[in-house]
C-alpha cells in the first residue's frame, strides 16, 4: 500500500497560526519580536533559503532586518556586524545563513553570536544545553523533523530511528534529540555516514529513518522495511531543461519507489523545508518573548 504523505506546508501553516497568536500577544505588551538575517555572499541556493525566510517573516509580523553582504565581506567587518546587532535592542533572533565563503571562520562567527539571541541553536553554549537537555534554542531543522512525526501521530517513544547524515545542521542535532529522555525522545538511535560499511543493513532495521546526506538516491526501497516512516531531509537542485529555472528541487530518497514500502513518507518539496522556516519564526518568538518576561 502506498504511503501517507506527511504534509510539511500544512503542519507548518498550524504551528505559525499558533505563532500569530503570540506575536499579538506580544504586540500588545509593545514587543514586535525582530529577526536579522546576514547572507555573505551570492550562493544562489542560500540566496533563495534567506528570501523564504525574509517572506515568512513579513508574513507573519516579524520584523526583520536583512543584511546582504558582498563575498569579499572580511572577517572582522562580519564580526563587527555581529556584535552590532548583539545589542541591537529591536533584535531577539541573529541568523548567519551557513555555509559561509572560503575564507571566513564560521566557528569564529558563531561563537560570536550573542547564545541569547542564537535562534539557529548552533552556538556551543546552546548545542551543549540541549545534549545535556536543558533548555536550549533548538535547531530548525532537528526540531521542524520532530514535530512533523509528532503530530503525524507517528511514536517516537522506544522507535529504532536511523539517521543518514551526521552534519552539524541536521544529524547530529537530530540523534541527541531524539535519545533524549522526554516525551519527543526516547528513541534508539543509529547515525549512519559515508564512512559506515552498509547502510541499507541499517536502515533495513528502522521504524524511522531519516535522509539528511545531501546526495540523491541515497536511500533507495530495498533499504527500507515494509510499513516504515521515511522523512526526507536531502534538498539537491538537479537540471532539468523542462523548468522555467532550469532545475528542479529533489530529496535524498527515491521518492516514486519508496512510497510504494513506507507507511509514511515526506515529500520534496513540500515536507522538511517549511518546517526549517516555521520552527526559525517559532524561535524567535520564543527568544522575544524570554527578553520581555516579566
Ligand atoms: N544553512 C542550511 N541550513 C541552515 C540553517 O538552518 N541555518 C543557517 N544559519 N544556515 C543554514
């Protein structure tokens, strides 16, 4: 039987209803919560990430301040910039759109970011919080994938969840979340890599499995057990003469084949990406909110 499609639009679209009732909330107390948004650089796919985030932004009654940066930006003005809007008051949310130019040290800028203000969750300070399970800004990503099985229905709770991909953005966050001991967590978790021997011998063995390698194809339907929930990270631009822009978006899982095997499944695009986006405005909010309490 064909797999359900797990719609990230429309969970998204219910999360930031959620959200709007909290931005008016918080409009009333005076507080418009505040989001800048810094691309170094013209990569055109990070181009078009921090135009979706721009969007959704206005969308909702964020205020957001965009700072569009040439490549040739040296390391010290970047950090200058960063340390500006550290104590920019109208700002609650400082997003660096990664990766940056050769060249510039991410790390650097990274820990460079006010941790009250790192709504992305990748400051250490942040990243050892949630390991640990304190409160922490999660990470988007990690936390959109979370929220799409939970109110999907799909348990989490005592699941073998295998993810493929161990980058800092998505599989590593993603597998310390789901281990953790909470009501979203309790999994058992595998990471597999490019390094790990046989993949498919892994995934084979999931209720979950989790596509976040960056490569098309790279699960395929013999590497999925009859009846499991499949959720496609992977967003890789592939030409294709026929689109007005000339490629088109696809996930990391061959979609049309292991729709036919997995009880659930994600779609690209349309599953992960809004929920990336959803879960930044939620964070914003969120450290708004922590900057007004009281
Ligand atoms: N590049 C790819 N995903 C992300 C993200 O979630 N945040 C930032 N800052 N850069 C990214």
């Amino acid at each position: 039987m064909a797999a359900s499609i797990i719609d990230g639009k429309t969970i998204a679209q219910q999360i930031r209803g959620e959200l709007t009732g909290e931005i008016a909330q918080l409009k009333a107390r005076g507080v418009i919560p505040g989001l800048a948004v810094v691309l170094v650089g013209d990569d055109p796919a990070s181009r078009s990430y921090v135009t979706a985030k721009e969007k959704a932004c206005h969308e909702i009654g964020i205020y957001s301040a965009d700072h569009r940066l040439p490549a040739a930006t040296s390391q010290a003005e970047l950090m200058a910039l960063v340390r500006q809007l550290n104590g920019d008051p109208r700002i609650h949310g400082i997003l660096v759109q990664l990766p940056l130019p050769k060249g510039l040290d991410e790390s650097a800028v990274l820990l460079a970011i006010d941790p009250d203000k790192d709504i992305d969750g990748f400051h250490p300070i942040n990243v050892g919080r949630m390991v640990i399970g304190e409160k922490a800004f999660l990470p988007c990503t990690p936390h959109g994938v979370i929220q799409l099985l939970v109110r999907s229905g799909i348990r989490i709770d005592g699941a073998h969840v295998v993810v493929v991909g161990r980058s800092n953005i998505v599989g590593k966050p993603l597998a310390n979340l789901l281990l953790q001991k909470s009501p979203h967590g309790n999994a058992t978790v595998t990471i597999c890599h490019t390094r790990t021997k046989d993949i498919g011998h892994h995934t084979r063995q999931a209720d979950i499995v989790v596509a976040a390698a960056g490569r098309p194809n790279t699960v395929t339907a013999d590497m999925i057990r009859e009846g499991a929930v499949v959720i496609d990270v992977g967003v890789n631009r592939i030409e294709d003469a026929s689109k007005k822009q000339g490629f088109r978006l696809v996930g990391d899982v061959d979609f049309e084949a292991v729709r036919l095997k997995a009880s659930f499944i994600t779609p690209v695009p349309g599953g992960v990406g809004p929920m990336t986006i959803t879960m930044l405005l939620y964070n914003t909010v969120a450290s708004a909110r922590r900057h007004h309490a009281g």
